[in-house]
C-alpha cells in the first residue's frame, strides 16, 4: 500500500519533472517565448497590446488588437483622441 503511494508520487513527480524540463527548453531555445515585456501576466504571443499593461485584453470591436492600443476602436474610422487603456471598456 505504501508503496503503491510512493510509486504514484513518484511517477508524478517525474511527469511534473518532464513537463518543466519541455517548457524550459522550448524557452531557452526560442521556439516558445514566455516573455511579458509589459508585465500585465499574459505573455507577448497572447497579448493583444504587447506594450501595453491591459490584464483584461478587453477588445471593443473584436479586431484582435486590445483597445489599449487600437487607434480606432469602434470599427467606424474614428480616431481615438484619448487613449485611456483599461478604462475605455466600461464603455
Ligand atoms: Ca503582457
Ligand atoms: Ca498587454
Ligand atoms: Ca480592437
């Protein structure tokens, strides 16, 4: 019994084990970046204002670009003249 706990842990561990050793590796060798150059915890590659502090990712007219840093937000040409990030979704 008790080893049969022992074996599990084990073999759970070695998983977990694998599992950081792959992302570690596909980080280090590029083919996956984990960076987060703004730090609002999504990492660059599912960001959808890379520069931009947006937890959120709100995005008012679905075109993938976050309304943080979408010129034109509503789909109707008008430029933004204010760009208040975050706070533009509680419209
Ligand atoms: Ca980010
Ligand atoms: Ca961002
Ligand atoms: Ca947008």
């Amino acid at each position: 019994m008790i080893i049969h706990l022992i074996e599990k842990k084990i073999k759970f561990l070695l998983i977990a084990l694998g599992i950081t050793m792959t992302i570690s590796f596909l980080s280090w060798s590029g083919v996956v970046s984990f960076a987060d150059t703004d730090g609002d915890g999504i990492i660059d590659s599912l960001d959808n204002c890379p520069n931009i502090t947006n937890s959120f990712q709100y995005d008012l007219n679905g075109d993938n670009t976050g309304n943080g840093c979408d010129i034109e937000d509503d789909n109707y040409n008008k430029i933004k003249i204010t760009n208040t990030f975050e706070s533009i979704t509680s419209r």
